[in-house]
C-alpha cells in the first residue's frame, strides 16, 4: 500500500474514531437513550422549496402555506407570471387593469395584467376576469402547458381532453390526486410548476427551467443551489433582535437554519443570513471555527483568503476584508472566530472573546510545538504550542481562549446524561447545544 493510501485511510479512521469517542466521552456510556430522543424537523417539500426560492409562492404572516386551500384565479395568475420569463416586468408600484372586475388598486392587477396579456391565463368574453373564482385542474394544466410553448392549435377535439393527455404523458401529473374537474389546491398548483420546470419545452431544446436560466443536473433536476444563488442577498451578520425589519423582511418569512426550518425568533446573534430577492425566505447559518489568525493572502492589504490554525479560507463578503485587512481590528497572530456562510467561505469575523468558541478535538498529532487534530464536524484544524508536554494522539481535549485571547486546553472527561427535546434545526439537546452539535 501506498504513502499516499495509508493518509487517505488514515484520515477516514480518524474522523470516523473522533466522532465515535468524542461522544463516548462526553455522553458517557449511560447517556442518552435513542428511543427518548424526539428530533423535530419542518422542512418543505423539495417543489414548495424551490418554488418559494424562485419567489412564486411564500408563507403568509403566520408562516404557512396554506397548500391544501383551493387557489383562485387571482393567486394563480401570479405564480403563473413568477414562474415565467415575465417576472421581471411586474409594475407593482404602477397599477393597471384589462378587465372591469378587477380594480387598478388590486393587488393581483399587475399579475393579471401580464398573465392575460400573453396568454398564461385569459379572461372571460364579457370584460370579466373573476379574480376570486377557484381554478381547476384542467384550467390550470392549460396554462402549465402554455408555458412549454404549446398553443391551442396544437390540440384537436374539445377541451380539456387533449390538453389532460398530454398532462399525463409528459409527467406533469406526477404528485397530483384528481381529473377534470377537480378543483386545483395551492399545493397542486406549487406541484403542477414544479413538474413543468423539469419538463422538456414543445420544441424539446431544453426544459423550461433551463430556458428561464437555471440549471439542471444529469437526472433533469433543477439545480436548487443555483436558484437560490439567483434569487439571494446577503450574507448580512446579525447585530440585532430587529435585524429582519432593517432588511425589510416580513416577520412571517420562511427561515431555514442549516436547512432546517425555523421560527424567526430562533435565528440568534452573529448568525449570517441570506434573503431573497422577494425577502420572503431568509436562509441562516451559525457555522463557527475558532483559532488563530496565521496568516493573510495575498497579503492583509488586498486580503482575500487567510489561514486559521493551518487552514486556509477565502472571504466572500466585504464585511470580512473589513475585518480581516489591514485596516481592520483583526491582526495576524490573534486569536479569532471566522463567521462562515453556506458555502464554507468567511462571511464575518470577530475577536474569540466576542463568542468564547469552545473547540472540542481529537488529537491525531501532537509534537512538543503544534497539536493537530479533527473537530466533531470533521474539520482538521492545527494549533501552535509554546510547550507541549500532556496532550498525545488519541486524547480528546476541549481548546478555548480568555479574555486576553491565550489558549486553554484541558482535557475532554465522560460520563454523565444529558436530558430534553432533541431539535435538529437549533442544534439542541435540552439546554445543551454543543452536545447536540455532535449528534446531527
């Protein structure tokens, strides 16, 4: 076996050997009972998620959805227009109207008006759009099939039998219970789009999500990420309790922490939050890593990456250069938090002894000078010792810094229970969170 396998497999053996102890030791082998443990998730489903990500649909003050409602042709028309390349001619602050029901000062007029005029959602031949009636099935499928650039002349025999075939073949039936003459729910309608984005347009050059600019992976799927990516600002450090109003967030914003949804009062000082373009969905994040600051790149001046304890990360915000160069509070040699956003990259930093990170490691390396190790998350990080005279590979320690930002380590005992709801989203067991960081 090679050098280069034995460090691979090395490395496997550590990480798997550091989360297994690291738990055995603080647990204690009488801890807790898995069958006691309630791990509670609300995640979406993935088309509620994507949709809400592309700003079709959002929750209302209260945070749901309402997907079991029946949708009236008013909410239908602006999911129609947000999940379309009309999106971005949306008037909201200039009020018009084609029809004689629907009043200038409706919130609904700007959608309606776009839906009608190119055909996503026509109104009825006395002047009447009737905002309020339900939709059904077979109305909705007509303009599903629409947006894949079929038109009534594609379609023989008298509506809605062609168009309901059609429907079928194509796959946009998938997830959806009824027929003809059913009326569609909000949560038919969120699947309904969310099967016409995989699917391929009348012309079959691309899907229809590739055709609004986003991407799909080998198997058709839209590429979420990049959704997001597309419709997201941020990253924003949180200061404040009022940090949502400052943004300009609604309070009844879908939040989801490290993917899981969450209220909005969960989302804690110096998190990092990301909104999107609608500010109806907020994603946060509290990925932490504390050490010391070793070294900046290309240098502090035009910094855009740094190395943390022998780990390099690159900076993705302005706030962190602010941090982070040379005119910032940060120096090379201090002991410090980096901040990290959803993809691992520094959002924000601040001094250790604004959050007192605790770092629990399993040692893998340790010399008289530098102590190298894996954290329960799996990161390999590295310290600099003046002297290290008790610390061995295999040990479990806990490293912080005080207030004059010098490093403390001390041993990692077992032994003991830990008791209380278990809550994936923050991280929790009971009032313990950094146990429950090594759990999920």
């Amino acid at each position: 076996m090679g050098t280069k396998n034995v460090i691979s497999t090395k490395k496997i053996i550590y990480q798997s050997m550091a989360m297994i102890l690291i738990l055995l030791l603080l647990l204690g082998m009488n801890g807790i009972n898995p069958q006691e443990v309630k791990a509670e998730t609300d995640s979406a489903s993935s088309a509620t998620m994507m949709l809400e990500a592309m700003g079709v649909i959002s929750a209302d003050s209260s945070g749901n959805y309402n997907l079991g409602a029946n949708i009236t042709r008013a909410q239908y028309a602006k999911m129609l227009v947000m999940a379309s390349k009309y999106k971005d001619q949306v008037a909201v602050s200039s009020y018009s109207s084609l029809f004689k029901d629907v009043s200038a000062s409706n919130w609904a007029a700007p959608y309606i008006k776009l839906a009608a005029s190119n055909n996503l959602l026509s109104g009825y031949s006395n002047g009447d759009f009737k905002p309020n009636s339900m939709v059904t099935l077979e109305q909705g499928v007509n303009s599903a099939l629409i947006l894949l650039g079929y038109t009534q002349s594609d379609f023989t025999g008298a509506f809605p039998y062609a168009q309901m075939n059609l429907y079928s073949s194509l796959g946009l039936s998938s997830g959806i219970v009824g027929g003809i003459g059913t009326l569609m729910t909000k949560g038919d309608a969120v699947q309904l789009l969310y099967n016409a984005l995989k699917t391929d347009l009348k012309d079959g050059s691309k899907t229809y999500a590739e055709s609004l600019g986003y991407s799909v992976n080998d198997n058709g799927e839209v590429n979420y990420a990049g959704v997001v990516t597309d419709n997201m600002n941020g990253p924003y450090t949180v200061t404040s309790s009022d940090w949502y109003s400052k943004l300009g967030i609604n309070s009844g914003a879908a939040v989801y922490k490290n993917g899981n949804k969450i209220k909005l009062a969960d989302v804690e000082t110096y998190d990092i939050v990301y909104y999107s373009n609608s500010k109806s969905t907020v994603w946060v994040y509290n990925d932490r890593v504390t050490g010391i600051y070793d070294k900046a790149s290309p240098s502090q001046d035009a910094v855009t990456s740094i190395t943390l304890s022998g780990k390099t990360y690159t900076l993705e915000s302005t706030k962190a250069f602010s941090a982070l160069s040379s005119t910032g509070d940060l120096k090379i040699g201090d002991a410090i938090t980096l901040l990290l956003g959803r993809n691992g990259n520094v959002a924000d930093a601040v001094s250790s002894t604004v959050l007192k990170q605790e770092t629990i490691l399993y040692v893998t390396e340790a010399d008289t000078s530098n102590i190298k190790g894996i954290t329960p998350e799996g990161k390999e990080v590295a310290y600099s010792v003046d002297k290290n005279t008790t610390v061995e590979a295999g040990d479990v320690i806990k490293i912080t810094f005080d207030s004059k930002e010098n490093m403390q380590i001390s041993s990692v005992s077992g032994g003991g229970t830990v008791a209380g709801k278990a809550d994936s989203s923050l991280m929790n067991i009971g009032t313990q969170r950094f146990l429950a960081q090594l759990l999920f």
